[in-house]
C-alpha cells in the first residue's frame, strides 16, 4: 500500500497510507446501496400515501419533473453534506475506514468538499466513472481529478497503530490533572506536540523542545513557567492531562 507524507501546519511530514482504488470504490458502491435504499422507501412511502401514479397522471411534464427533483435531491447532495457533516466521511468511506484529508495538513472545509463533488460530475457520471478510474490508477496518491483540484487526497484509517494510539498516555488511577485548559486542544494538536517532543528527546534537541513548550504555552495563554516545570516536565504534562481530561481511551 502506498503513502502519501502529510505537511501539518508546523511543518511536519506525517506518514499516512493511501486508500486503495478498491476501497473507494467499494465505500462508493455502499453509499450508492445507502441512496436506492433511500429512493425506494421513500418512493414506496408517498405512493402508499398519496397514490404517486394517479398524481403523476393530473401534471404535467414539468410538473413531475419538479417533484422528482425534490425527492431525490438528498441523493444528490449526499456526499457534500456528509463529508461536510463528518470531517471527510460518507456513511460508505466511515464502514471501510478511509476519510478525505487536505494534503497541506489543515482539515478540508466545506469548499475543498464542494470542489471535488462539483467535479464528481466528470470522474464519477461521465463515461460511467472511467475518468475518475483511470485518474486514481495513474496517480501515485489514488486522487481523482477532484482530489487534485481541491488538494486533497483520501487515506485509510487501518493503520496497525492509529492516530489515536500515536496520543495514549497509561496514567496511574490516582494521577491529578495540572492543566485543565488542555481540553481546547485537538486530538492532532496532541499528536504533533507528542510526535515532535519524542523526536526531540531522541538527538536531546533543545531548540525544538523549547519551540514546543513556548507555542503550548501561547496557544493555552499560559503563564511562561507554570507551576515551576521544566520545559520538559511541562510537555510530559501537557500530554497526560489531554488524556487525562478529555477521558478518552485515545
């Protein structure tokens, strides 16, 4: 399996592994199950109610077309509102474990999601899906044209040690939380911070570890020595109270 190396906003090269062409296609084909499961109840529902046949036979053309439109719009935008909804997931790509990420490291908005539905409408309905096939199948990262444009790319969440087991920390039952402000960070703010800082410990860089203490310490708006820590002791901290008061088994 391929990877692809993830610049986050501090410049840092995470590695991830690319999902495979197999994998998209096949959270494509369970949202495509999801939408005609959707259609047929619905349309099972209101003709059960309101006799659809019989309508349908007092309107006219466009009429029938309108009413289509508005029944079958939520499968329309079912990619745009779910990837938006759930940070680069359909209902599809959460059951195979893979998700839409930005490559420079930022989470993907609302807008990277809208480009590369819009351009859905070349890769996946044109030639019954050929060009996004052939896209993802010469392409060292599996992007699709609407991957490229909106500079993102989809990878999996199978790693054998997840981003969440990247931010574990054990603590004794009777550890006390310090810093209870940790809880305005992010599970990939503790991650870098974690990754960065074990780096540092290896080749004892100091420059790096002071860089890390000082941007938690701006971040969390904290005093420049808090509670007497060493930079050191500090991050240690700072990474066992996330776990600690987010309660998470990260």
């Amino acid at each position: 399996m391929s990877q692809i190396a993830i610049s986050t906003s501090q410049n840092v090269n995470i590695q991830y592994n690319v999902a495979s062409v197999g994998e998209r296609i096949v959270a494509f084909l369970i949202d495509l199950v999801i939408k005609a499961a959707y259609v047929l109840v619905l349309y099972s529902v209101l003709n059960k109610f309101f006799n659809l046949g019989t309508y349908f036979d007092s309107m006219d053309q466009w009429s029938i077309m309108a009413v289509m439109i508005m029944i079958t719009l939520p499968i329309h935008v079912y990619t745009l509102v779910l990837e938006s909804l759930m940070e680069g997931q359909t209902f599809g790509k959460k059951i195979m474990k893979i998700k839409v990420v930005k490559i420079d490291g930022y989470q993907a908005g609302f807008g990277d999601y809208l480009i590369r539905w819009i351009f859905r409408l070349v890769d996946v309905f044109s030639n019954s899906g050929v060009v996004g096939l052939i896209t993802m199948i010469v392409n060292r990262n599996n992007q699709r044209l609407g991957d490229i444009a909106s500079g993102t790319a989809v990878i999996s969440l199978k790693n054998a040690i997840g981003i969440s087991h990247t931010i574990l920390e054990h603590l004794h039952e009777d550890y006390q939380g310090t810093f209870p402000q940790v809880v305005a960070l992010s599970d990939n703010d503790v991650r870098i911070i974690k990754e960065n800082f074990q780096k540092a410990m290896k080749v004892d860089d100091r420059q790096i570890i002071t860089a890390l203490a000082n941007k938690i310490r701006q971040t969390l708006k904290m005093e420049a020595e808090p509670k007497g820590l060493t930079e050191r002791q500090f991050i240690k901290t700072i990474i066992r109270d996330y776990s600690y008061y987010t309660g998470t088994d990260l």
